[in-house]
C-alpha cells in the first residue's frame, strides 16, 4: 500500500482513543502485561504511543520498566514522542519491525498490537520475536482477523446505551465524519487483506498455530475490538536446563507475578514452617512476601512437578539492603552499593534436599550475568560450611563474626568477581 496512505491514516488514527472497544483492548493489553519489576519492554509498531502511555500511567507501576517504541511513520512516532515527552523510561527509534525483529538486543515483553498484519512475513517475525524475548518472556499480539470494522462502531454506541455515558455518546457525536472517514480506510486495508498481498489478516486458529510451532506456550486468547481482533498472550518457557540423577531442572528468572508468588510460597514453608526464622501469623495466605520483594529480581528452579528451589536477588534499594537490618555495611562494599546484589531467600524445596543445592546457584549465577543484571559484587549471609566452599573458587571477605541470623549461625560478607560469576559447589543438603 503506498507510503501516503499510511501517513493519513497516521494523522487520524488518535481518534480511536475516544471509542470504548478501543479503550477496553488497551486495558487487555496491560493485563496480559504481567508486569513485575526490571522489565524491559518492547512495543513493536508502537503507532501513537497508546499502549506504551496505559502502561507508564498504570496505576503501582512496578519499578524500574523500561519501554522502546518502534514504528516505520514519521507521523506517529512524532505524536508518541509528544504525547509521552515527560517519561524518561520510554524511547522511540524509526525502524520496521522486521529489522527489529532481527537485532540481537533482547527484551522481557513484546507488544505487537495491530502491526504484524503490515509485516511482508508475519511467520518469520513472530519466530524472530521468539528469540528476542528473555527466558520466560511475554508476547502479547493483537492481530485483525474479520474485516468488519464497522463493528468497532456499533460496539461503541452499545456500550454508550448501556453505560448511559450520554458524555461518550456526545463526543461521538462530534468527532462522527472523522470516524467514518477512519473506518473507511479501515475498509480498504480489510479489501487488500483478502488480496493478502501487502497486509495479513490472519484466522485465530491459525494464528495460534503459529504461535505454538515456534514454541510459545498460550496464556490466554479473546476475541475483542468489535470481534475483528483476536489477542493472544504467549510465554517462552525456556531456561537453563540441568540434569541431576536423570532429572531435568529448568532454571530462569520468575517472569510473572503468579511466578513470584510461587517462590514467596516456596519461601514461606521454609522460612515459617521448618525454620521457623519468621512468624506464620504474619502471613495469613502462606506467602512469605516483604518490602524488598518490589525491587527484586526472582529466579527459580522448577522439574515438572512446580518450582523445588528459588533465589531473589536485592539492588541497592531506598531502605539499602535486607541484610542491613542486622549489620553494618563495611566502607568499601558501601561505596560500591550501585554495583551490588544480595543474595536473600534461597530456598530448597525439602521433598528436593538431595538436589546439589550448589548446582542451583551456579545456574543461578550464570543466568545473572547472561540476562544483563549487572554487579560486580554479591553480598550475603552464609553458614561457615557455605563460605568454605564459596572459597574455593571466588574471593570472599567475611565482614563480623558468625552468630545467631534466621535460625542459623552465619555471618554477612562480600563475593568478589572479575568478568563472569561462577561457583563449582559439591556438597548437598
């Protein structure tokens, strides 16, 4: 279709932020999200900024997201930069998706709403978006499927009767003709779909077909947007594989709050009911959850019956360090708090206290590194037997003497590293 087309559909396109089906897809989008904190996310055909805005405006924003817009329009890019000009997190860069697509830079979402139907091979960019995202990353996709965009009209005078929002029903009433003229031209990108030549229009079946061969496992599907789009939100559920006594053991970052909440149930059976370091009646719901947890990174090791180990990684944080609590900071590790991560909560789950517990920390540790979480140092409180084997094969200097901390005898100290982080720990629980 040809570049002047687009850049007028470009310049009405802000119109469907007044319509309610349009209102409720954005809100779908948001949802299949799942965000957690230390995102990075990419909105792939980001057009006007409209996603990118429902979440840098979301309410609890988890911390520190980062979004990268691309679109091929000029046009759009330049309302997306304006409308989103006082959020330091978002970027924007000129680029078709299927150069995106192919660029070695990784991210833990991908948007892709109502853009891949314009891609010449949607097939092969879905395939290379499978090897963008991060161990456990998210894809939600909206695609058209039903050349009908009248309906998205019919929709929205619905939702006005029903709702009585006679305010919606009179800004429909004046925007009206730009409305008309916009399902126009959705019109003659639904006759050249048919054509499928120059736009996709793809089945849902079909599409999730898609979706699967490539090796997305399916979170959800809904038809919406006046029934012409399906969404389908998908995971890719990889990690670092280990194999102990013939058992295979899936390691990555927990990706999704129902992930996270798995470990926190992890954590509280260990930590409340053998332990017994913290009080079970400060946790009602059996989940072991605490301040730190907003601005922490989560891994976990899972085999097929649900998740047997997990470990949380602590940045630098208002309060500083969980560990802190109970001890002082030597002066060189507090100079370097920007370059430092604390070790907090690993737990084995105790039907599994043969697995090498040393194992899973080497795993762990390399995942560290491989997903871009940078540190020069970790810090921890560890029992004697655990700092003995620490040392042999990474420095480590021990900060104050061992004594009495979670219903062990531990003391805090520093891991030091030079270019990848890696332990060979042989004993078991």
């Amino acid at each position: 279709m040809k570049k002047f087309f687009w850049q007028f559909y470009a310049i009405l396109y802000d119109i469907v932020r007044f319509l309610k089906p349009y209102k409720y897809l954005q809100k779908r989008i948001l949802e299949e999200l799942r965000l957690i904190p230390h995102l990075d996310i990419l909105d792939s055909g980001c057009g006007t900024g409209n996603s990118i805005k429902e979440v840098v405006s979301s309410k609890d924003l988890p911390y520190n997201i980062k979004i990268f817009g691309i679109d091929i329009s000029s046009i759009m890019l330049g309302k997306a930069r304006r409308k989103l000009k006082k959020f330091s997190n978002v970027n924007f860069e000129k680029k078709r998706t299927e150069n995106e697509a192919k660029n070695k830079r990784s991210f833990d979402r991908i948007i892709s709403s109502n853009s891949l139907y314009t891609t010449k091979n949607p097939e092969e960019v879905i395939e290379n978006w499978y090897k963008k995202l991060e161990d456990g990353g998210i894809l939600v996709l909206v695609n058209p499927f039903n050349p009908k965009p009248q309906n998205i009209l019919n929709e929205h005078l619905q939702l006005i009767k029903k709702e009585r929002d006679w305010k919606a029903g009179l800004l429909f009433f004046c925007i009206f003709p730009l409305s008309v003229l916009l399902m126009m031209i959705n019109l003659v990108i639904a006759k050249a779909a048919k054509k499928g030549s120059t736009v996709h229009f793809i089945e849902p079946k079909k599409l999730e077909e898609i979706l699967k061969n490539v090796g997305f496992i399916i979170l959800n599907f809904e038809v919406l947007y006046g029934d012409t789009c399906i969404l389908f939100s998908c995971q890719k559920d990889t990690g670092q594989i280990i194999t102990k006594g013939g058992e295979e053991i899936l390691i990555r970052r927990a990706q999704t709050p129902e992930e996270i909440i798995e470990t926190q149930k992890l954590r509280y059976e260990v930590y409340c009911e053998e332990i017994k370091s913290l009080d079970p009646k400060d946790y009602p719901d059996k989940i072991e959850i605490d301040w730190f947890d907003q601005y922490s990174y989560h891994f976990f090791a899972k085999n097929n019956c649900g998740i047997i180990g997990c470990i949380r990684l602590i940045p630098n944080t208002p309060r500083g360090f969980l560990l802190e609590e109970e001890f002082e900071l030597p002066k060189f590790q507090e100079i370097a708090r920007m370059k430092t991560l604390e070790l907090s909560r690993l737990s084995v789950a105790k039907i599994k206290r043969t697995t090498n517990l040393g194992i899973l920390i080497t795993a762990f540790s390399l995942i560290t590194t491989k997903k871009k979480i940078y540190t020069k140092y970790w810090i921890a409180v560890c029992q004697k037997k655990y700092w003995l084997e620490i040392s042999k094969t990474c420095n480590i200097k021990i900060w104050e003497s061992y004594k009495e901390y979670h219903g062990t005898f531990s003391a805090p100290g520093s891991i030091f590293f030079k270019d990848k982080i890696y332990f060979n720990l042989n004993y078991d629980l």
